[in-house]
C-alpha cells in the first residue's frame, strides 16, 4: 500500500523530467515532423557514376571536389572516360598524372560555366556565359535536337540536363581544350602561311583589334576573321599588301571580320517558303562586317558558298577571342553581291505611331480586339491561317506610323505589303524611308477581298543597317498591316 500510494507523487516528476529532456532536442534539431530538404551535391553523386571515374581522379587531384560541394550554381559540361582516353591517346601525356596540377585545372575550369544552362537555354555559337577564367564553349545546335549538340565542333553532347542541389551537368565524349591563343597571337604563330595577311593588318592598324581580348572598356574581344593564306591571296594575284592604298587596305581587311563570333553552321538556315506573301524557300543570309555597311552572302544552295565564289578550306578554329575560317579563295566586296529576301512581320516587329490622340511614340501596341483602341495588334483567321495584324487609327493628315525593319543590306529592294481590306473605312498612306518617297500613296481601303496584297514599289537603300520606314497618312482613316516583303533587285 506504501508503494502504491507513492505513484501519484512519481508522476509529476517524470512528466517533468521528459519534457525537460525533449525542450534542448526540439532547439537543436527543429520539430522533429518536419524533414528537412536532403542536399544532393554534384561531386558526391559524380563519384557514383562509373563512366566518370576519369574525371572525378582529377578533380580530385586538383582539389576542385570540394568546390563542386560547396558552392553553385554551375554548368558542368562533364568529359566521360571514353573521351579522356581519346584526349591522351592524341597527345605526349598519356595519363592524369603527366599533367601538373595547374595544368588539368585550366582544362577542367574551361568545362564548368559559373551559371545553370539548360539545354533548352543553347544558343548557336559561343554561350552567353563565359567558363571560370573568361573563356567560351562554343555549341552547335542546327540540327535542332539537343541529343545532338556539339561542343567546340568535336565533342558530342550526348546526355543533359543532370541536375543536382547546386549544378546542372551534360555529360560530353570530348575533352575540350581551352583555346590559349587569340587571333592575333594565332596568325603570328604560323607567319609562314599568314606573312601577306599579317603585313596588311599591322599596315592598317588592325592587329591590334585581333589580338587584344578586351576592348578599351574592358569588355570581352569576341570576332570572326575569315583568313587568306598566302597561297590563296597569290592565286589571286596578290603577292604583298604594301602598295595598296590604305584607305582600300582598310576597307579590304575589315571586310574580312564579323563582329561576334559563330560556327559556320549557324550562317545559313532554312527559311520556308510562303506562297501567299511571295515568301521564297532558301538556304541563305547576309553577315554584316565590322564596317556596318559591307556583307557576306551565304547560300547553302549554290555551287560556291560562301559569296557564290568561295568555300571554306577550314572552319570553327576557336581563338581566345573568337574565331578563324580558312576560305579557299580571296573575297572582295562588291555591289553585284546578293542580298536576302526579307520577311518583316509587324507583329514581330518594332513598331511605333505619332498622331493618335493618347498614345505616345514609344508606346507598345495592346493585344485586344476591342474596335475602340487604335494603337493594337489583333489575331485574325482567314483564308485557312491565323495572323496577327497591327492596326492604327491616325488622328488626321501626316500622323504616321514607323516600323523598323532588321539587317536591310543596301542594295535595291522590291517592296510588297499584305494588308486586311477595311470594306469603307481606311485611310490612305504614303511609304517613306527619311523623307524619300516609296511608290505613290496607297488606299488601304483598296480592294474586294479580305486579305490584299499588292506592290508599293521599289527603293534603293544606300547604307546597310536597320531602317526605320514611315507609313504616312495623306487621307485620315485606319490602317491593319500584316507583312512586309523585301525582294532584292539586281
């Protein structure tokens, strides 16, 4: 009986004693039903992956494992065993330990992007985002699936998108050498096949802009230079460049870089036919030079490629600061050269209005079918498709409406416009580029069908660039555009 009446009084204490115990457990550990979010970290799952044991030695070896488990967000494009097998078997060092420390972490810095890129986020050409010492990879993407991208034109990307806590890695069968070179440096390395191109550019003053990396701002160098042996330029009659006139010297070595630098894939692509709009199929594109005005004509269609008049004896050579094409033929600019046919979608497009009452020059079109809004963009269906227009409602006499259309090469173009028939109710517009006149004024109003197509008329664009075109009311009333085409005229 003493027993039993002294539980009563042990209960307490226990009770106490228990929650005393679980109040430090709850402070350290949090509430216990709450599991927190497991950390899958990208070296301590690359360790498990067997056909990456290469690379994990030497990220080892160069004490980079503990960085790929600790910090982030990175891109690894991951070399398999196969593809550092390829790497040793083509060169003196034969294994990880022929390398020095420093010398395997500046190749596997140059496969790590301090960013996470999807494979859906590749652009053709270098990335946008640098590797770790401010060097670029260089993907092709034009065959479109990215199963099949490949990095630095020889390393395949054949798996994507591995994602862990802090990394996205693809996994490559490659290893890609970080380009140590810029152009400049490159064509004085190899004087014996490049002496007439070196002695032009350092005579015009342009050596410099290919060997340097950054710019007077400190801004990343990226060009391409298409480069004329000496055999080339003395099949073409050229022995040296001294004599020249410097202000053709220029003008003849600036026509052979392009700003920014891509793989030769990206230069010419398919643009599909448009039968109603007089759209043709083609394989072909015009590269600005670093003049702005002068361009190179690619078609993929033509017996010569490059201008109709040359190939590529090399391609895709990545420099520090861009890239090298060989071509197998000197190339010159000259007016005769073709131009693409243009398709400007004034959906797409840049587009702005003066005159309409409460709209100002700068701003945007609204998406809406509302009648009452006259600056606006509207779907309509029609003859078995759908296309957006663009529709203004000038206030009066000389409102106008300016569309910028993107990488005219000067050069003559036929101008064709497509346009919704206002049935009674449009203006009348005059098309200008600057204050010249295109074709007459034209009755947007024109017309028995729904959908209009007609010739505005022809123009003669002086200079190379974007141009801004005017649509310039001379009888008040609406205007829906569509499309504009331009087709070069020779």
């Amino acid at each position: 009986m003493t027993h039993l009446k002294g539980v009563p009084r042990l209960v307490p204490a226990i009770c106490c004693f228990i929650i005393m115990a679980i109040i430090p457990a709850c402070k350290k550990d949090g509430f216990s039903y709450q599991e927190q979010t497991r950390q899958v970290l990208a070296f301590d799952m690359l360790q498990q992956d067997t056909s990456l044991s290469i690379s994990v030695q030497a990220l080892e070896k160069t004490k980079m494992s503990a960085t790929l488990n600790t910090y982030g967000p990175f891109t690894f494009f991951i070399p398999d065993n196969n593809a550092w097998r390829k790497f040793f078997a083509g060169g003196a060092k034969t294994k990880l330990d022929d390398f020095s420390d420093e010398e395997l972490k500046t190749i596997l810095v140059y496969h790590i992007l301090p960013i996470r890129i999807k494979s859906a986020e590749f652009i053709q050409g270098p990335q946008a985002t640098p590797t770790g010492r401010g060097d670029f990879i260089t993907l092709d993407i034009s065959k479109g699936f990215k199963f099949n991208t490949i990095a630095n034109g020889i390393a395949k990307v054949y798996e994507t998108d591995i994602e862990y806590s802090n990394a996205l890695v693809h996994k490559i069968d490659g290893v890609l050498n970080p380009p140590t070179l810029t152009i400049g440096e490159f064509l004085e390395q190899n004087k014996s096949v490049y002496s007439i191109l070196i002695g032009g550019l350092k005579r015009a003053g342009l050596m410099d802009t290919l060997t340097n990396l950054t710019d007077a701002n400190g801004q990343r160098i990226r060009l391409t230079l298409f480069a004329e042996t000496d055999d080339v330029l003395k099949a073409a009659g050229i022995q040296d460049l001294n004599n020249m006139p410097l202000d053709e010297l220029d003008a003849l070595l600036r026509y052979h870089i392009i700003p920014g630098a891509n793989f030769s894939a990206s230069y010419t692509k398919l643009r599909p036919a448009f039968n109603p709009l007089n759209v043709k199929e083609r394989w072909d594109s015009t590269l600005l030079c670093i003049n702005n005005n002068d361009y190179i004509y690619f078609n993929l269609a033509a017996q010569k490629l490059i201008n109709e008049e040359a190939d590529f004896a090399a391609t895709d050579v990545i420099m520090r600061n861009g890239v090298i094409h060989n071509v197998d033929k000197h190339i010159s600019f000259n007016p005769a050269l073709k131009r693409t046919q243009i398709y400007h979608v004034f959906w797409s497009g840049t587009n702005y209005a003066y005159g309409i009452p409460g709209v100002s020059s700068t701003q945007a079109p609204v998406l809406s079918t509302s009648g009452s809004i006259f600056w606006r963009y509207y779907l309509e269906t029609f003859n078995g498709r759908s296309e957006y227009f663009l529709f203004m409602a000038a206030d009066g006499v000389n409102d106008s409406l300016v569309t910028v259309v993107k990488n005219v090469r000067r050069g003559k173009y036929k101008l064709e416009i497509s346009y919704k028939n206002g049935f009674g109710n449009r203006g009348d517009y005059q098309l200008k580029h600057e204050e010249d006149p295109i074709g007459g004024s034209i009755n947007y109003n024109n017309g028995t069908t729904y959908e209009q197509k007609l010739l505005i008329g022809s123009y003669d664009f002086k200079t190379s660039g974007d141009k801004r075109l005017k649509f310039v009311c001379t009888r008040a009333g609406g205007i829906n555009l569509e499309a504009l085409v331009l087709t070069p005229e020779y």
